[in-house]
C-alpha cells in the first residue's frame, strides 16, 4: 500500500536540520512570503528554531515536500491549530523553489498533506485562510476545497487593504 | 462629549474581583453556554483567573464587563481579541449572562457600543465574529448594527452530538448603524 504521504510529483517527510538553509531563504524571499501571513524579516534564529520544533505530531504536523524526479527539497507545508472537538485543521503551505511553481507540485503536496489528515490523523475538515489571489484559489479547488468566505478587508499588506478568503475541505471531497 | 463606554442602556467597564460570582453562574448555565464556544464546566479558579488577567486592559486585551446605566448592575461581558494591528482588526465576543436582560435591546446596545469604541477609540479598521448559523435571533441582530455575513465555515463546530456550520460576519469602519 503506498503511503498517504508519497504523491505523483512530490514526497512529504519530517523536516530535518539540513532544511535549515533553505527554510531560511524562502522565509526572507520577497516573492515566496508576499501572500503568506510573514510580514518582519526572519531571523537566523527563528528558522533554526522553527526546524527544530518540527517533529511531526498532532498539534503541529509539518512537512518537507521533496520533488520525487530530482530528490530536491522544494517547501514546506503543514496542518496545525487543531481543534481537537472539531476535527479540524488548518493547512499552510509554502513552495519556496519559484522553479516549481505552477507545476501542480503545490496541488500534489496540498493532496499529500489532506490524505494524511484524513486517513491518519481523522481529520473531518480541513481550512486554510490566505488573501485572494486568483492562482491559490484554482490551486485549491483543483482538490476539491469549496470557497466558504471573503472576509472583507481582513489583511493589511504591501500599502492595501486585502480580502480574506477561507476555503474548505470535508471528509470525502478530495479530488 | 458622550462617555465613549456608554450606549443608550449599557456603560462598558473593567472587570473587578467581585464579578466572580455571577460569571460563575452564568459560564455554568447551559442557557447562556450554549450558544459559546465553551464546552467543559468552568471553576470558580478559572474565573478568578479569567478576571485577573482581563483587569490589565490595554490595546490586546480589551474585555469589559457590561453593566446596566439604570442600575449599574453587572449583566455580561463583551470584548475584543487577536488584536492586530498591522490589519487593524480584531474578532468580537459578546454574551449576555442575566437571562432576564435579554430580549431588551441590551446585546444589541452593548454590540454598537464596542464597536464604536473599537472604531473610535482604538482606531480599528474591520471587526470581525463567527456564530453558529442556527442562533438567527443573534445573527439578527449582528446585521441590524451593521455587520455583513461574509460567509459560512461548513461543520466547523462540533458540539452536542453533531456538526454546525459557522457564520463569519464583518464589519467595517463606516458601517455602524444606530438606528
């Protein structure tokens, strides 16, 4: 049986030590953090912490997503804030490899992740909140996620107010 | 000027230690609870706590008691969290304890009068709640003071042995009503 965690394109794993480098770099790149809720530069400090705080567990379920082709490391994404009583969960992503961007590997890692939350962790639903732009909007209900809310206003970033969008996904509906 | 912590019926205030004994009752009355997010019997160390740390208002921790302006007498509660200031937002709680005081236009004068001291006080740009979908007495009155149902989170609350969906209402600067 093929694990939850192995997709078409990429591989999810625990992240490790080694990470720390390129954890660091996407978090201080312009392009990768622009709709992200990262808004002060990271330090050192705090990527090096972040990695070692990432033990996969239920709380904080932080993944690699390695490329399967090439083996290399392209982001990171996880589900975290479990509501325990709900069963619910938030997912946050980041590919930081601009060179894979728009190559579905988001799609295929975000799959990954919500595979895992529902088989492994019994999860019922799964949500993530990010400014509207249209690419993550496609990205998501290319998985079946359904659009829930546009919270008007809700984020502050690069000189603008922007809406909000909350999107979902249920037991049942991964596409 | 206007106080800005009073409304027509309700003045805002700190909470003090002597509060405790009514947030007890109402916090363990299933009346009050069910329509909140809390879900475990609450103890009297807990609010005492609650109430010790709500005392140090400021910017990230605005949370009031609210009282009536006729009898100064204590009948909720109503605050601000998460706190942004970047996003100038913030998300609202609200309950009113004393049963007897509802139905009377106080949740909704105590709503108008947090939101226009967020508004005007703290200089908050959007102010956001979720509510259960079904409590249509309370989204009633959220769109009454001016609030948007900006959307609806599927089975996000489980609670009493099934799933609920959640509206998410906001309001923006300019969109409070009075009347």
């Amino acid at each position: 049986m093929k694990s939850a965690l192995e997709g078409e394109l990429v591989r999810l794993r625990a992240r490790e030590a080694e990470d720390e480098p390129f954890a660091h770099r996407w978090a201080n790149d312009a392009e990768v953090i622009r709709w992200l809720g990262a808004r002060y530069p990271a330090a050192r400090a705090l990527s090096a912490e972040r990695i070692r705080d990432a033990a996969p567990r239920r709380e904080l379920c932080v993944f690699s997503i390695d490329d399967i082709a090439t083996q290399h490391t392209i982001g990171w994404l996880g589900l975290h804030g479990e509501a325990v009583e709900h069963r619910s969960a938030s997912l946050g992503i980041a590919l930081g490899e601009k060179a894979y961007w728009n190559g579905g590997y988001g799609t295929d890692a975000m799959r990954g992740a919500c595979r895992f939350g529902f088989a492994m962790m019994n999860l019922n639903r799964i949500l993530d909140v990010y400014p509207e732009n249209e690419g993550a909007i496609r990205c998501y209900e290319k998985a079946g996620f359904v659009l829930e809310a546009r919270m008007r206003d809700g984020m502050f970033k690069h000189g603008s107010y922007h809406d909000l969008i909350q999107m979902s996904l249920l037991t049942g509906e991964l596409k | 000027m206007d106080s800005p912590f009073e409304g027509r019926l309700v003045r805002l205030r700190a909470r003090e230690p002597e509060d405790e004994p009514l947030l007890f009752q109402w916090f363990n009355d299933h009346e009050v609870t069910q329509h909140l997010t809390i879900r475990y019997p609450l103890s009297h160390a807990q609010e005492k706590e609650f109430i010790e740390g709500s005392s140090r208002m400021g910017y990230n921790n605005p949370s009031f008691g609210v009282e009536t302006i006729a009898e100064s007498r204590l009948i909720g509660g109503v605050g601000f969290e998460q706190v942004s200031p970047e996003n100038r937002s913030a998300i609202l709680g609200i309950a009113i304890g004393d049963k007897t005081f509802w139905n009377g236009g106080y949740g909704t004068d105590t709503m108008r009068t947090l939101c226009r001291f967020g508004f005007e006080m703290m200089n908050l740009h959007r102010i956001e709640l979720e509510v259960y979908a079904e409590n249509e007495r309370a989204v009633h009155v959220y769109k009454k003071v001016g609030f948007h149902l900006e959307g609806t989170r599927r089975q996000a609350c489980f609670k009493f042995g099934r799933y609920q969906d959640v509206h998410v209402m906001g309001l923006l600067e300019g969109e409070l009503r009075w009347d």
